[in-house]
C-alpha cells in the first residue's frame, strides 16, 4: 500500500520542523517533510518575523517624532500609514526567509511536499493526495493555532486573529484588542504607533501576566504614552455587528465602538496530523513527549508548540534539534547518548518601541524557593550613554543573583533594544558563570548590553556608575 520510504517524516514545517529535518538529513537520515502552507510556519509566515517587520516601522515613525529635538526640521511632521504598501515591504521580507529555508531543506536533500499529511500506523503516514509513507520514524511539528473564547456575536465579521490582521489593507480608526498577553501588547503597540485609537481589554488584573512587575511598568508606559486605553479585570461579554463597526460590551459595564477587533487570547496546540485510526496520547489538546521528545509511541516524536510546553520560536528550534539528534540516535547514525530537551533556562522576549527581556527566576520567584540569601542588581538606562544617545532614558537591567556564590538566578531588561542582552544571560546562567565573572568581563562602549555588567557589577558593590 505504501509507495514511499522514508527514516523519517516531518509534519510541519516550522522552527522545530525545518530545523529537525535539516539536522536529521544532515547526518544522514532520508527525510520527507509535509508542509500544507509554507515553510516558516507560523514564526516566519505570521508570526515573529511580519511583526518585528511591523515593530521597525514603529521605531521609525518614533525616530521622526524625535527628530525636531535633534535639530532635524521636518517641514510637516504628520504621517499616514499606506497599509498596502506596509503589508507589501512585510510580505518581502517573509518571502526571502521562507526562500532562505527552502534553499536550506534542498540544500540538505530533505524532500518537501505541500501537502497535509496525518498518521494512520506506527510507520504510516498519509498525504492529502492519497500517498502512504512508510516510515521508521515520525516527527510532529504541527505548531499552534489561534486560541478562541466564547463571546455572544464573536462570528463578526470586524474579528480578526492575529494572522489576519498581518494583511490588513487600511488602518483600524478604534483597535479594540482581547487579551493582554505578548500579542495583544505587540499589536497595541504597533496600531497605537501607526495612528489607531486603541483598547485593550484583559481578563487578569495586570498585562503581561507573569512577566516581572517592573517590566510591565516599562512597557505599560509606553502604551500610555500612546494613547492606549487598557481595562484590566475586564472581559468582553457581547459584540453587535453594525454597517460599519461593532459594539463591545464589557463586563465593567462600559461599552466601546470599533471597526477591528483582535482577538488575541492565546494559541493552542495544532493537533490535525493525529487521527482515530492510529492514537497518540494527548492532555489538555496538546501532545505529550516525555524529556526526549518521545511521545506514547516509542518511534513518534514531537516538537515546537504542539506539544503545549513553551510556545517560542527558540524553544522550538531547540526541540527540533534535539529530537533530531535522538532520532538518528534510534537510527544509528549517531553513537551518542541520548539529548534532553531543556526548558529550564528560556529567554523570552516582548517587543514594542521598547522591549522587555527576560530570562529565569524574579525576585519574588526566588524568594518563595526559600534557598537563596538574594541580591538584586538593578541599573537604571537613564545613566546608560547608549540609549540616552537615542532619546530614551527609560528602562532598567535587573540581574537576581545569591549572595554566597554570585549564582545568576534571573536576569529582567526593560528598554531600548535589550533584547540583545538577554543572549548573554542565557550564556552565562547555562554554563554556570556568576555575577563575578560578568562584572570583570570587559563590555564594549557605548553599548546598551554594558547596563548588564554593570547590574551584575552593583550585586557585588562594584559598580562606578551608579550608587555609592
Ligand atoms: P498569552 O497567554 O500571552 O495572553 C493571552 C491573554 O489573554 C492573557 O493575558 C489572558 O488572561 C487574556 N484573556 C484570555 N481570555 C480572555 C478574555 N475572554 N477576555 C480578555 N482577556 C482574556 O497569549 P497570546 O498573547 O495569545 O500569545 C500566545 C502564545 O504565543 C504565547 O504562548 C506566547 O508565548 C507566544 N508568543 C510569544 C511572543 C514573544 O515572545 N514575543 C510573541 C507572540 C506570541
């Protein structure tokens, strides 16, 4: 019945998906990939990648507010945003990465097929098109869709998720955004810089649930600045459809008009490629792998937000990676021992016209272990020449450390561009360097990423520019 064989069969192409087949194939393995839409997934096609494009545009729309205090005479200050024309430079720059993994999964003779494909045995995998696969291996790398709630009247047609709203063709005049997490901030961020009136509407009591206090602070600043009106404890309980708008209302007892609503309330795990044919164990709607990556059938793997464990890119990419590995382990490609996936130290980042960046345990978060004597050090960005070089004096690098051995337990950013400190922190809590090596170790000047030695510096009383 089967027509093809295969070591492997990807279903996915996405950050665990490409990166798995690419490392596989590398060492040896024959490897099919099945990707129904693009290659990218939803990281590179309408994810990470569409919206930093978006969030460069906010730097630049904030670059010219701040031009006439450089002695930059704009003659007229105002702007329109072209949303065509920003969804084509987006759409550019998503093409030459999918383009840039293609060439990667050809490079590395991995065979790709547009197609959906589902598991029907142990070593069975079906295409749309009718093809069986046999294969000794499978990897399911199907990623996460858009998450829903139930709200009276959210079939209107002004509901958007957060991939559509990547292709508007004009500009929202009112925003309203359900849900206050990572996607709902960016997108606020981006609208409110663009020119829409905007609303955020969040069930918990704060935004960026889980992040550290004092980095929403940062963050919810910037909103603020922008005009952005967020209702906290809030939830929308029903949307009327008019001609040309909708009406919200929320269980504060207002309501607001809109001509968009995001609705951004999480993403759940894409579980399409199992069927009632063959089970795989599932909890929750997410996959199940244990520290290897093997899920309840000892030659299926799984990888990236389908198995429900940390949704980021760079946490797929490393699932991919190491599943791959242990895989071509079950092959014999490889004679080492097999990899654990690790989840213990994970950056995570937010982007807006500033960012937040973060990796490991808060204050508060060590505090309630109970085993550490806890220092903080916290260097605020406005005695950083860098960024106030670059008109923002906003922001702060927090590092929490223990005071016996300097051990970096969590490292907080909030400001300009600190999405490119926190890779340091990860480097150095992953191989165990304390706050005594980060503080001797020589940063370049004028940097933003220097705030971080001197936090690390101030944990151990010596920092010479700030304090006493
Ligand atoms: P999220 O979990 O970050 O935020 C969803 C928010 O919606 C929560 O704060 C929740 O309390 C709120 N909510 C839920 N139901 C609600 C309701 N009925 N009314 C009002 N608020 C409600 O999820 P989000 O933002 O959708 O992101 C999904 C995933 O994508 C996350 O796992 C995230 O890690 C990942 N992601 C990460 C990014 C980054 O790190 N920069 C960027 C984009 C996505």
């Amino acid at each position: 019945m089967s027509n093809i064989k295969k070591d492997i069969v990807v279903i996915g192409g996405g950050p665990a998906g490409y990166i798995g087949a690419i490392k596989a194939a590398r060492l040896g393995a024959s490897v099919l990939l099945a990707e129904k839409k693009q290659v990218g997934g939803t990281c590179l096609n309408i994810g990470c990648i569409p919206t930093k494009y978006f969030v460069q545009s906010v730097h630049t729309i904030s670059a010219l507010r701040n031009g006439a205090s450089r002695g930059i005479e704009i003659t007229d200050p105002s702007f329109t945003i072209d949303m065509k024309k920003a969804v084509k430079g987006k759409d550019k720059t998503v093409k030459r990465l999918v383009k840039g993994v293609e060439f990667l999964l050809n490079q590395a003779k991995v065979e790709t097929v547009n197609q959906k494909a589902t598991i029907i045995g142990k070593n069975l995998v079906k295409l749309e098109d009718g093809t069986v696969i046999e294969t000794k291996n499978i990897l399911i790398a199907s990623g996460s869709v858009s998450a829903t709630v139930p709200i009276e009247g959210l079939d209107s047609p002004f509901v958007v998720d957060s991939e559509k709203i990547l292709d508007l063709e004009y500009l929202p005049k009112k925003l309203a955004i359900i849900g206050g997490g990572v996607i709902g901030v960016e997108f606020a961020s981006i609208f409110s810089s663009f020119g829409s009136e905007v609303t955020v509407i969040e069930a918990l009591p704060s935004l960026l649930n889980g992040f550290d206090e004092e980095q929403v602070e940062v963050l919810s600043k910037g909103l603020k600045k922008n005009k952005v009106t967020v209702y906290t404890s809030t939830t929308v309980t029903k949307i009327e459809t008019h001609t040309d708008e909708a009406t919200l209302s929320l269980s504060n007892g207002k309501s607001l008009n809109s001509d968009l609503i995001l609705l951004a309330v999480k993403r759940k795990a894409n579980l399409s490629p199992l069927t009632d044919e063959f089970k795989i164990k599932t909890d929750k709607n997410r996959l199940v792998i244990n520290e290897y990556g093997v899920t309840s059938v000892d030659n299926i793997y799984g990888g990236g937000d389908v198995t429900g464990l940390n949704m980021l890119a760079h946490v797929a990419y490393h699932m991919g990676e190491a599943v791959a590995h242990n895989i071509c382990v079950d092959l014999g490609l490889l004679k080492t021992p097999k990899q654990k996936i690790r989840l213990d130290i994970v950056p995570s980042v937010v982007y807006s016209d500033l960012e937040i960046a973060s990796v490991g345990m808060t204050e508060k978060e060590a505090a309630a272990t109970k085993k550490y004597d806890i220092v903080v050090g916290k260097f605020p960005l406005s005695a950083n020449g860098r960024s106030l070089s670059a008109d923002f004096s906003e922001g702060f690098v927090k590092v929490v450390s223990e005071r016996k051995y300097g051990q970096i337990l969590g490292v907080f950013c909030a400001g300009l561009n600190v999405s490119e400190i926190i890779g340091e922190a990860v480097v150095a809590m992953q191989h165990e360097l304390t706050v005594y090596e980060i503080a001797d170790s020589i940063h370049a000047h004028p940097t933003i990423n220097e705030a971080l030695k001197e936090a690390a510096a101030i944990c151990i009383g010596q920092c010479y520019h700030w304090g006493s």
